[in-house]
C-alpha cells in the first residue's frame, strides 16, 4: 500500500504586494494524512545564507520503522513566488529554488516536480499534477500564479532506522522594512507516528555579526539556544503575533543552535531582520540622540555625521560591534549604552580582519570626513 506524506519547508523573503517587494516561497497546509508506524528520532535542521541572495537548506532525518518494509511517496509542497518578480515555471520547477537533492539510506533519489493548482491534488494513489501550459491557462498573471509545486520521490522505508537527507537552495529577497523574512513549517513533524521529534537540533548560520527576531512560536525563552553573542527579549512587537514578542538574537562569528528532545512544536520557525529606516532615512547620524544598528545593512550608506564627536563614534562601529573595548569615556559610554553590545577585552581591533564591506565603508566615511 502506498501512503503520502509532506515535508513542508518555506523559506520567505517577505510578504508583500504589488512593487513593494518579492516573496519566492510560502507556507501551504499539509494534506491531513497521520503516518502511524514511523517516527522521527532525530531530525537536524541547517540553514545557511552563503551569498547576499541565497539560503543553503539541508535537512537530515533518521526514522525508525518498527514492522515490515513499507513505501511512501515523500515531499514537500513550495508555492510560487509573488509580488515584484517573474513567477513563471522554469522547466516545470520552481524558478527560484535550486540544486534539490535527496538521499535515501545513503542514496541519491530521483525526484519529481508536479505543478498543482488544490491542496487536493493526491487522488486514487497519485499526484495529479498539471503541465506548465495548463497551469498558466489562458491568463497567466506572472506576478501571482494561482499554483503551486510539489517535489516527491518514492522511498521504501526497511525495518528499523531509516535516514533522508534533503537539500536545496532558494533565493531571498528584500523588502522596504525586512532585509530577509524566513519561514520554515516545523508542526508537520507531529504527523507521524511519535507525534514528536525525539532529538531536534536547529542550525542557523545565517551570517557573520548579525542581528535579527525569531518569534516566539515553537520555544519560550533563551534555554534551548546556544551560540549568539546575547539573546535579548525584543523591545518590537511581533509582525506576526499579538500576543508575543520575538527574541532579538545578536550573532558573532558562531552559529545560532537550538536542541530539544521529545520536540512537538506547537508553531512554526520565523526569524527576520528589519530594516532601521529611521536610522537610514536619518539626514546625519547624531549621538546625543540616535541609537546605532549592528546590522551592516543598516548602516552601510551613512557617511555624514552631525559632529566630530559623532564622526568618531560612527567610525568605530566595526570593531564596537566585535567587543572592542575602547579606551576613550565618549565611545566606550556611548557603546555600553547599546542593547546589542558586549564587550570583549580579548578582542583586539584589525582593521584588516574586518568584512570587505566594512573596510570600503571605513574608507568611504574617512573620505568624505576629509572634504
């Protein structure tokens, strides 16, 4: 007998309209079918951003089948991108995911994309996938397809542990107040048999000297995590809860872990950086009455200062956001009144250990100092 079940994965640039920005991914409803023999005992769950406009996802399970050899068609379902981008299928796939792989019990798997237009689409033991012509019809609206895609392959799950190992990339985009939304469905684990993830490790590397909010859906508090610098409690009301409010995680050089045994997620993974417009819509960066943000996106064009005392601050931002610990009152007072530092008197500050990005942007700020 042949069953289904979905693994679901959205990784979101952002949720939007229109020319306000792009969404490649987003979630979908699994089909409500309950696997009733396999259980997830571990599941390790990376993400990745390895460019300025990708995310590397890979994703290890182990299961265990405790009777006789059984097949199921296993995916995931990917919706199509919306918003202020090009949201035509490229060879029947999704035209902003890439590289899918999948191995079985250490071996690669072939696998199928089918294109499909209702949460309905596994009927009489099949999926019931649509071509690319008859997806877009006769009024494609390149913007926002009415489909979506469902990536599967068949496995023969044998006695005993089983592993899957998936992979893939997908592209992010930008918004005017997110500089990266992501999404990932974490409840479909409840389907199968244990109703549960015995051992569950999330592993987000999603850049250097970073700053962003993971909502408080699957998790409450700091416990399970490991590895940022500090982990506060957002000062910013949810974008999605109202009843929440998302951690605020600052990241060094390490990645972001988080463990839990016996893990049955009551909600899904969400984690985004804002974008500080108010610091960057800012005419000049001020000290006696601005903050500054520890994301480079943040402050990678502001150049003009309102003071020298201001200009000295500014310039210092890349070794301050390492836990430089400055010898000068001014600085040092003004960065220990920042949420997102933390001083580390081992750090010692190298201007050339510092990101391409942050060497041009010194030299740029130094420069236009000097006119």
């Amino acid at each position: 007998m042949k069953y289904i079940f979905l693994i679901v994965l959205t990784i979101t640039a952002l949720f939007a309209k229109a020319n306000d920005g792009v969404f490649y991914a987003s979630g979908n409803q699994l089909i409500p079918i309950q696997e009733t023999d396999i259980s997830i005992t571990k599941e390790i769950l990376k993400i990745e951003r390895t460019t300025n406009n990708q995310f590397l996802v890979t994703v290890n399970y182990t299961f265990n089948n405790p009777k006789d050899q059984k097949e199921l068609l296993v995916g995931f379902e990917a919706p199509s991108p919306a918003g202020d981008v090009d949201g035509t299928p490229k060879n029947g796939q999704h035209p902003y995911m890439t590289d899918f792989k999948v191995i079985f019990n250490g071996q690669p798997l072939p696998f199928q994309s089918s294109i499909v237009h209702t949460e309905e689409y596994f009927k009489n033991g099949q999926i019931q996938g649509l071509t690319e012509q008859e997806a877009k019809g006769d009024n494609f609206n390149k913007n926002e397809p009415n489909f979506f895609y469902v990536y599967h392959f068949n496995t023969k799950f044998k006695k005993g542990i089983n592993t899957i190992k998936h992979s893939y990339r997908i592209d992010i985009s930008a918004h005017f107040n997110t500089i990266f939304e992501l999404h990932y469905l974490l409840t479909p684990a409840t389907r199968w048999a244990n109703k549960q993830i015995d051992d569950f490790t999330l592993i987000l590397d999603l850049s250097d000297y970073y700053d962003y909010l993971i909502e408080q859906t699957f998790f409450t508090g700091f416990q399970n995590w490991t590895g940022a610098t500090k982990i506060l409690n957002s000062k910013k009301q949810s974008s999605f809860s109202e009843i929440s409010k998302p951690i605020r995680v600052i990241t060094g050089h390490n990645p972001v872990v988080f463990k839990q045994k016996n893990f049955s997620p009551k909600g899904e993974l969400v984690i985004y950086a804002t974008t500080d417009m108010e610091f960057l819509m800012s005419k000049s960066f001020d000290h006696t009455t601005m903050d500054i943000p520890f994301n480079v996106k943040n402050f990678i064009h502001k150049f003009e200062t309102k003071n020298e005392d201001s200009y000295k601050i500014l310039r210092n931002l890349p070794f301050a956001r390492r836990g430089y610990v400055f010898k000068t009152p001014l600085i040092q007072q003004y960065y220990e009144k920042q949420e997102w530092y933390t001083a580390n008197s081992k750090y010692k500050a190298n201007i050339n250990l510092l990101t391409d990005t942050e060497q041009k942007w010194l030299k740029t700020l130094k420069q236009k100092h000097q006119l």
